[in-house]
C-alpha cells in the first residue's frame, strides 16, 4: 500500500499526537508541510477549507482532518489496538485523552512564547516551515512577526498572562514529578503498551513541553524517566528495555496504579475548574444562540470564563473541543453495567475527577465534511 501523506510539522503539539500513534501503529507515512500549493488547491477544500495539523491524505486523494478523527479511522481499521477494554482502563484511557490533548495548552504556550521566543533560530525556523509560501520580508523576520503576534493576541486567551505565570510554572514542575515518578515504574500510562490517552498525552508533552529549549531542559533535569516515555512513543519497538517487566500489555485486574491516580489528582486540580467554568460559559452561549441551524461549524471557543486554580484567578476562552472529547468519556461510562460504573466512580472519586462525568453540554457535536458541527 502506498504511504499515507501526513500533513503536519515537527513542533506541533496536535502532530505529535497522530504521528506517534502512527508510528506505534505501524502504518507507513511521509510527513510534509501544508504550506504548499498542493495543500491548499487540493487538500483543504477536502478537509472542510479548515486548514489545520495533523491532516492526512491517502494515495487514492480521501482527506482526513483532525488528529481525533486520524485515530478514530485506524483505530477502526486496527480492531481498537490500542483501546483497553476494562472499565477503569477504559475511562481512565480517554480522561488522559482529554486533559492532554485540551487541558494541557497553558505550559504549553508558556514556555514557547515566554521563555524560547528569543532563543535564537529555533522557534522561528519552525514557523517559517509553515508558512512559508508568504514571507516577504524573509521567512525568519516574518516568522519572528507572527510570534510576536501570537504572544500579545493568542497567549491571553489560553490564561497565560503576567499574573498567572508563577502558577504556571509551579504547576508544571509539579506535573513533571508526577509523571517521572509513574514512568519510573511502568513504560506506559497502563502498562507495557500505549493506549489512546498516551497519544492525548503526547500532544503537549513532544511538540512544546518535551521538544522546545527551555522545556525540554526542565523534562530533562527533572524528569528523566518522563523524557524516556517520551522517546519511546516516538518508535516503533515497545523501548522497554529498563524494565524487568517486558510484558506488552495493560496491566492485569483492571489495576489503576498509585502512581497514576497521583498524576490524575494533580491534573485535576486545573482541568476541574477550568471545566466547570468552560462548560457553564458554553451552555449559556448555546441558549443565546439557539437558532444556529444543525450543521453549523463549531468554533474554536464562545466567549470566556474565569475560574481559580489554587488560589490564582485565571480568565480564558471557553472551548467546545474539550467536551467533544469529554463525551467519549462520559459514553463510555455510560455504556457500562452497573456494578463497573461504581468502581469507576470510586476510582475517579479518588482523583477528584468525579463531576467531569456531568460537565455536558446542552447540544452535542458531531462531524460532517471533515468539520466539528452542532448537531
Ligand atoms: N482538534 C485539532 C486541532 C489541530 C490544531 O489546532 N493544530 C494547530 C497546530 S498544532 C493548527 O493547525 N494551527 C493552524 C495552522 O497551523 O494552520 C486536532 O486534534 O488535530
């Protein structure tokens, strides 16, 4: 079979995600910027005209837009490889898809446009690469330009503003500990192989956390064996070597280690309330803007919200994307019997991440023409 094109770039935080999964999934790819007329001309108008990394195109010229949508299709194809079936697993699985790959994004643009922004060629380099077919002035002082862009105009709408940065960075130190202390033990979030919310994880910790200057410094020094999981995502082979236990598989009796809860109780002290607000702000909204016809394209976030994260005030967009993929987590658990809903409630009440299995919203989303819509 002739390999799939993925479209994407190396310090992409939603790239890291679809690659690593093909890559684990042994599926041949060629990677390649969209800034290309062949992108724009022929991909885009397939991919909704939503221009965005990771999409895919396959040699017979089918479009897939969106990382999400990419694993949905192999994981289909792959008989679901690389889905747990156990119930705490199962919920646990797609809760790291969700916070890695939506309720990460504040370190992520933290450390890049605070902290590398002026380290020398290597960020700008990167943002040459994906627009590189406009730049008048020279691919690195325009890529130089966008930045500052960004940092003034995008930044503030993730909550990465002066009064928040302390927080941030404590946050994620913290973060780094607890997920060096679960990968001291295991390779992966669940045992000897990835599953889906390994690749969620994947999104901010490769492309910006584990990748750009400063991060990376910090992974290393402080995280050796979060950095190995890291690398070990980005091959083929299982890359377990260090461990006795070389078993390519999820750990036995449905097991949610310590290690793991402790990562999740951390996380949750962010994802939480940020969720709650999120969730508050976009069901207002939907109420507000009932005559929108089914089909209507779901944007990127409705209004803004406040909400606290340890005693810090923070106010940033509200975005539907997180409950479209909190909802996979909520179907799931709904689907199961009762009896495993209970142990899945006592694991999540452990973690403090009991009331995500209510934060839904008031009308649900779902795909047409390569595009999130309201449904
Ligand atoms: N929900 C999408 C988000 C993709 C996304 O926002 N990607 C960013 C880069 S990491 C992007 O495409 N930005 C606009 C662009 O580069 O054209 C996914 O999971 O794939």
């Amino acid at each position: 079979m002739a390999p799939i094109t993925l479209y994407g770039s190396p310090f992409s935080l939603f790239t890291g995600r679809a690659r690593s999964y093909l890559i684990k999934a042994k599926i041949d790819y060629r990677e390649e910027p969209h800034a290309s007329s062949h992108f724009y001309k022929t991909v885009l108008p397939k991919a909704g005209g939503r221009r965005g990394i990771p999409t895919i195109e396959f040699a017979n010229g089918d479009v897939i837009r969106d990382g999400v949508a990419i694993i949905d299709h192999f994981e289909k194809l792959n008989g679901h490889k690389f889905s747990p079936s156990s119930p705490k697993q199962k919920i646990v699985s797609r809760l790291l898809d969700v916070i890695g790959a939506e309720g990460l994004l504040r370190p992520c643009m933290h450390y890049r446009f605070n902290h590398d922004v002026d380290e020398g060629d290597f960020l700008p380099f990167h943002f040459g690469t994906i627009y590189n077919e406009n730049t008048p002035r020279g691919i690195v002082s325009d890529a130089k330009e966008r930045m500052a862009g960004i940092r003034e105009f995008v930044l503030p709408a993730w909550g990465v503003t002066p009064d928040t940065h302390d927080l941030i960075e404590t946050f994620h130190l913290e973060t780094l500990r607890v997920l060096n202390e679960h990968f001291a033990e295991y390779p992966y979030f669940l045992g000897g192989k990835p599953c889906i919310g390994d690749f969620g994880m994947m999104a901010p910790l490769y492309g910006h956390l584990g990748r750009d200057p400063k991060p990376l410094s910090l992974m290393t020094r402080h995280a050796v064996r979060l950095f190995r999981w890291v690398e070990r995502m980005n091959r083929p082979e299982p890359d377990i070597g260090e461990f006795k236990n070389r078993q390519e598989s999820y750990m036995e009796g449905d097991l949610i280690p310590s290690t793991l809860k402790s990562v999740l109780k951390h996380l949750a002290k962010d994802f939480i309330p940020e969720s709650r607000a999120a969730c508050g702000q976009i069901n207002l909204w939907l109420d507000e803007n009932k005559h929108l016809p089914s089909g209507t394209e779901v944007q990127r976030s409705v209004g803004s919200c406040d909400f606290e994260v340890l005693g810090t005030m923070i106010k940033a967009e509200a975005q539907p994307f997180r409950f479209y993929l909190l909802k996979r987590m909520q179907d799931e658990f709904e689907a199961l019997e009762s009896q495993d809903q209970k142990l899945v409630k006592s694991m999540l009440e452990d973690t403090g991440m009991t009331e995500l299995l209510d934060m839904k919203l008031s009308r649900s989303i779902g795909r047409d023409n390569n595009l999130e819509v309201w449904v």
